[in-house]
C-alpha cells in the first residue's frame, strides 16, 4: 500500500514501523515523547509504544550520545533524536571517540548499533544555530555511517536502513524539506503534495546504505548534491538548460563509488554542490576521490558551489545558501571547456 | 516543593509533569512557605551548610497579600521600587510587541520573558553596572536596566541595517558591550561556565566585578552546568549561578530534569552557599542577589540560586504549549504574576496607585509603539531593507584571509 506523505509522515512511519518490528529499539530525545518533537516526527509513538520506549530526555546531548551508545552496547537498538544538528557537538566527544570506535576498540567484541536522528540545514531563518549542515565532521570519523536523506521516499527507506544496520548512522533531515521540496526560491514553496517522491509505501521497505540516486539522467555534465540542494540543483539544471546527470548521494559515507565513477566518466564535468562551508566540506573529499579516479576521463575541472567560508547568516542567509543562479553558472562554465 | 511525578518504576523510572491537557491544575492552593521562615545569615560569613534550609525551602519577602517582611526585606525606598515596577511594565509591553510583529512576518522569531520578568530586573537592579551579564533566553529585561535603547534592541530583533549584530543571529540573541551584555546562545547553557571564567579574569586582574549568569531547569542537564558549579567551587571567583526553574523546557517537565531533590540542593554538594527563591517575588529576587554579590564582592565565591517560577507563555513564536500543558495552569499555579505582586504592594504602602499605574502603562506602549516605528525605518524583515551581504564575510577572523576574500568577489555584493 502506498500514500502521499511528506517527509515527516514519512518518517514516522519508518520509526512506526520499526517500533513494531523490533522490541529493542527505543526512541528518545528533547521533546519526542508526549509532545511528539519539535517538527513532529515522532508525533503518536509514545501513546502507541508507551513511554519507556519512546520518552523525552533531560536536555543534554552529550548525555543522550552516551546513554544511546550504553543501550546498544546492552542489546538494545536506540534512536535518538538530536533536536537540531548544530546542537550536536556537546555529544561529539561520545560519537568521535566513543560510538565511532567502539567496534575497532574492543577488537570486534563490542559495538553500539544505534542511529542518530538530527534536522540539519539552512533556509528557515535559523542564524548560526539552527541551520548548519555539519556532516564533514563525521564522514571524516572513521566508524560511522552519514546518510542525508532528501525526499519523503528515501527518508523512509533510508532510515529503516540506517536503524537496521548494525553500525552507528548519523541521519541528517533537511528541515528545509520536511513539508515540501525547495528549489532555491523563498517566495515559491511547494508542499510534498502529488510529487512522485512523496508516494512512500506504508510497510516495511529499504533504501540500502552505500546507492546514490540518479534523480535525472544526462549526457553533459554531473550534478552530485545532498538533501536540500537536490532540489535547488533539479531547478539549476532546468535554468542552464545543459543535459545534466543529477546524483542524490544519499549516503555520504560510504558513497556510492560506482554509480558516481561511471557518471563522471560519461559526461566528463562534474559539478558538486552543499550548503556546507567550502573548506574540508564533504565537497573537498568528492572533488578528490572523482580526480584520483576519474582524471583523464574529465573534460573540465571539478567545480564546487557550496556555503561560503563563514558562520551561517539570519537575515541574508539567500546570500549563504548555493542559489540556483550560483549553480547554473557553475554548470555552464563546465561546458567552456 | 511539589511532590514529584513519575511513571511505573517498571523498567525504569519516567519523570511526568503533574498535569497535562485535560486536566484540572491544581497545586494544593498557596505556597506553604512564608516571608520570614528563612533566616538571612552574614553574607560574609556563611558556608554552604549555613544555607541548607535555604536551599531546601524558598525564600520569600512579599506574602500572597502584597505585604513585606521577614530578614530578607531589602527595605527598598519608593523610587527604587517604582524603577523596577516600571522596568517590568517596559518589558512586557515591549514583548507583547515584538510578538505581534512577529505574527505580521516583521520578524522572524521571538521569545517572551512573561510571567518570569522580575528575575532579569530584580537581579540587574541589585548588581553593579560594572557586573557581567551572561543570560539566557529570557533575561533580555537587563537591558532595560542598563539603559539600552529600545531601537537598537527592536533593529536588532529585525535584523535591519542598524542591527548591532548585523543581521546574524536570530532575534532576541542580544548582544550589548557597553552594557556588559553577552549573546544568549541556542545550544542552552554554555555561558554559564563561560561565567566563570569570566570571574576568574576579574578576580585575577583584582577588578570590583562579579559576573551572573542564568540558565533553566532544562539546561541544568548541560554538562555546562555541573562545569560551572565545579570550577566556581574549585577556585571561588565572584560569580552568582541562576537556574531559572520555570518548571518547563519547551515540552520536558523540571521532573525529568531532576531526580526529585531541589535545583538549589545540586549547588550544596560543591559546597557553595546556595539559596531557593520565590521568582515572582521582585523584592526577594533583589535581597538574595544582594547578598550573594556581597559575598562575591568580599572574594568569598560563587553562590548558586534557584529562582523558582513558571514560565507562562510559549517557549516561543514557534511552540504551542495547549499540546503538552493545560491552559490555564499559569493561573492556577501559586506564584501569580510578579508584576502584579510588586504593584499590589506598592498600593497597599500608599506609593502607588491604579490611576498612576494606567498612565505609565499608556507613556510605556507609547513609547514602545515610536520605538517600533523609528526602528522600522531601518527596515523590517517582510520588505527590508537589510544588512548587504557583504557582512557575511566581515568579522570571521580579525581581517578577512583570501580564501573568503575570493568567495566574498564570488558572490558579488
């Protein structure tokens, strides 16, 4: 059975589902429980589950990493929600030093399957604290796994994979996407409603870690971008009016080396777009790896068109984000070459 | 205290707060402890233990009928009182503003200090002006005290051209230098050991400072805070520990923040003196802020406080506490509304009255409203205009290295 959700729904149903499935896994976070979080995603689950399997922590992070990772160290299988991605360096300790290493650490006899939940992203007038995209600094953390999902279909797939795959998963939402996709213009934002990405199956289903996504097939030039920006590139590449391959990564760590190698190698130009900052940005790591592979296949250097080398912004924070403009001119420029 | 409330024991514990929507309120009437239950030891030579009682119970000035007493009683003079009645008054008209700009998309957040307004007040009023101020989300009221224009606090709010912070960070994050005003910072709690070592640096250069902070009983969780309790134990600098216990953390009750005993109880363990008070209670909030800055002043250390209130309103523009609370356990609640309590006593000794009353309310909201127009000419967040772009690269480092340099030509503007 199939419905129309967007990525909220989307996701409470693949914790929904899961709850049901497996007696071990507990959610819990600032605010999940009786209120159902703060963009409510976990909105019913404890009435359905009751509150020692879905409940509100006290508000420390650092305690929540550490708790999550005692959990699964003792068979449980914990989700937990960190309320925003930028309030996730008070646990950064237990994810880089703990959680990541855990399984390295102890020869292989320990390991903390647990997945962590975090809104990340700007385009909602959030200033510095609520809009930062922090993923390169934990796909540069050996021993996690860091998904970024961007439509209400691969939040659910996505998810479900990343609560049952044994090792721990940093899973980061657009915020700016929970209620529809985004296409880089504030004034015009859709819902989720009647777009084919919003058709998610209510049952059980995976979107395996490690399999990018070809979101748009094309001869000229490779697109590669996580969560928001998918959106803003699908628009960009509709304005340049080049035949662009699009690649929704999904999963950042481990990429998806075959789908983005045989792209690049078809069209030659790749373009990568984040709204993280520029410098050691997961953008960096793509743009090397492409090169080493890739090199005498590319006809036009590697582009990156990402946040700018500074904290993120409140009010001029359309200024910050990659725009479909700054894209598109990427995109042409790879075809001068 | 209110008895806490938690779900079956089995397989483990959940704290619950003691009403959610649908039920009836009800907290067992008035508070049961008076003015004058708790004595008012020597600032200069009290210990932590001298403080346990204080810690345990609440320490009150005004009673339920508006009437002072006990050793706690500042004995303010009429002036001093009125100043802080008005400052109060200031406050929540100005939020009351700011909140309906909000609604009209002139801003793009906002956070009211109602029901909690004495505590920034009282406590700023009670201090020196060369004390630091690092605050939490809802003491912006210490600006008033210190004199801030209310224009730049509203540009700041909007984020116009004349926003001191240039358009950076979410409304109601203020920053005041010259008032000794640190940013309030969404990931709750890490200026509360920032505090610390602030009163670090004024006790080593020997400067007459003491630095006071707040946070909430939600944030009480923070490692930030058992940070701060720790090294002000350690090494004693002039800094006064606030944890705001408004009894809500967005949606999370102050019974998941503790495991039963009270806030200020955590503060005896690090043996610092440490003291409950009523936080509706201006004249109470001023008298234990006094005296721990004494105590601070005399290089005796940190006092910790827990100022006990309720926060009345909605965490902020974007919470909706009718899901999670019932409606109307602000009134039901026994602490009341400070402003109230202080005018109520300032009528009752013949000070103050209705008549007055109404016209400093109709000056306030006049004020507030030509504020709200002279900071809209420098742009409002519907139509602009707004800080150029250009400030996103300014003030990231001391002078802008040529890879932001390139970025800043990028983008052209």
């Amino acid at each position: 059975m199939m419905a129309d959700m967007n990525m909220i729904k989307a996701l409470n149903s693949a914790l929904e589902v899961q709850l049901e499935k497996d007696p071990n896994i507990v959610i819990f976070g600032e605010d999940v429980g009786f209120f159902g979080g703060v963009f409510r995603v976990t909105d019913g689950l404890q009435k359905k589950f009751g509150e020692h399997r879905v409940f509100d922590s006290p508000l420390a992070e650092g305690g929540i990493a550490a708790i999550a990772m005692g959990m699964g160290l003792n068979g449980l299988r914990p989700v937990a929600e960190i309320q925003f991605a930028d309030y996730i360096f008070p646990a950064y300790d237990q994810i880089v030093n703990e959680i990541a290493k855990v399984r390295h650490r102890s020869g292989g006899e320990f390991t903390a399957p647990l997945t962590f939940r975090t809104p990340a992203g700007g385009g909602i007038k959030g200033g510095h604290h609520h809009s930062q995209s922090p993923e390169a600094q934990f796909t540069h953390t050996p021993g996690l796994k860091v998904v970024y999902c961007s439509t209400p279909y691969n939040a659910k797939g996505l998810l479900t994979a990343a609560i049952e795959c044994n090792d721990p998963v940093i899973f980061f939402e657009p915020k700016r996407c929970y209620r529809g996709p985004f296409y880089g213009d504030p004034h015009n934002v859709p819902t989720w409603s009647n777009h084919p990405d919003a058709e998610v199956p209510e049952g059980h289903f995976v979107v395996p870690l490690e399999e990018a996504r070809v979101v748009r097939e094309g001869e000229a030039c490779t697109v590669i971008a996580w969560g928001t920006m998918v959106h803003v590139c699908e628009q960009a590449i509709k304005d340049s009016g080049v035949d662009c391959e699009l690649i929704d990564l999904q999963t950042l760590v481990p990429w998806d080396r075959d789908t983005v190698v045989n792209s690049i190698k078809k069209t030659g130009r790749c373009v990568i777009v984040h709204e993280a900052p520029k410098t050691s940005g997961f953008g960096a790591e793509m743009s090397a790896s492409i090169q080493e592979r890739c090199f005498y296949h590319l006809e036009a250097p590697i582009t990156r068109v990402t946040g700018w080398d500074t904290p993120f912004p409140h009010t001029t924070e359309w200024d910050y984000l990659p725009s479909p403009e700054r894209i598109a001119a990427a995109i042409k420029k790879t075809q001068e070459e | 205290m209110t008895e806490r409330v938690t779900a079956t024991t089995t397989p483990y514990t959940i704290g619950r707060p003691p009403f959610r929507p649908g039920d009836e309120a009800d907290f067992g009437g008035k508070f049961k402890e008076q003015p004058g239950d708790l004595n008012r030891p020597d600032p200069l030579s009290c210990s932590a233990q001298d403080t346990v009682d204080h810690a345990v119970g609440l320490v009150r000035v005004l009673d339920d009928n508006g009437i002072a007493s006990g050793e706690w009683d500042p004995n303010l003079d009429a002036e001093t009182l009125i100043q802080g009645l008005e400052y109060m008054m200031r406050l929540r008209i100005f939020d009351d503003r700011m909140i309906k700009m909000q609604r009209t998309g002139k801003l793009s957040f906002y956070m009211r200090s109602f029901g909690e307004e004495a505590i920034a007040i009282a406590q700023t009023m009670a201090l020196e002006t060369q004390d630091w101020i690092f605050p939490s989300y809802r003491q912006p009221g210490a600006q008033f005290v210190r004199g801030r224009d209310m224009v730049s606090m509203i540009c700041h709010c909007i984020g116009n051209t004349e926003d001191n912070v240039k358009g950076r960070q979410m409304p109601v994050h203020y920053t005041w230098k010259e008032g000794r005003f640190i940013s309030i910072s969404s990931p709750v709690g890490t200026q509360f050991s920032q505090a610390v070592g602030v009163a670090m640096a004024s006790a080593y250069k020997g400067d007459d400072e003491v630095c006071i902070s707040w946070l909430g009983d939600g944030t009480s969780a923070q490692g930030d805070y058992h940070y701060a309790l720790n090294f002000a134990s350690t090494f004693k600098p002039p800094v006064i520990l606030n944890v705001v216990n408004n009894q809500w953390a967005i949606s999370t009750h102050a019974n998941l923040a503790t495991g039963g005993r009270t806030f200020a109880e955590r503060g005896l363990a690090y043996d610092i003196p440490s003291i409950r008070v009523d936080g509706n209670d201006f004249l109470a909030l001023y008298s234990v802020t006094k005296w721990a800055r004494d105590r601070g002043a005399a290089g005796l250390g940190a006092t910790h406080i827990e100022v006990y209130t309720y926060r009345a309103g909605a965490h902020s523009s974007s919470d909706d506490p009718s899901a999670y609370r019932p409606n109307n356990e602000f009134e039901c609640w026994p602490g009341g509304d400070p402003i109230q309590r202080l005018k109520e006593h300032l009528i009752k000794n013949e000070m103050w009255d209705e008549e007055r009353d109404a016209a400093l309310a109709q000056k306030i909201d006049d004020e507030v409203m030509t504020s709200y127009k002279a900071a809209c000419e420098f742009g409002d967040l519907a139509s602009g205009p707004y800080p150029p772009a250009s400030t996103i690269f300014t003030e990231v480092y001391e002078t802008v290295p040529w890879h932001v340099q390139e970025q800043r030509e990028e983008l052209g503007k």
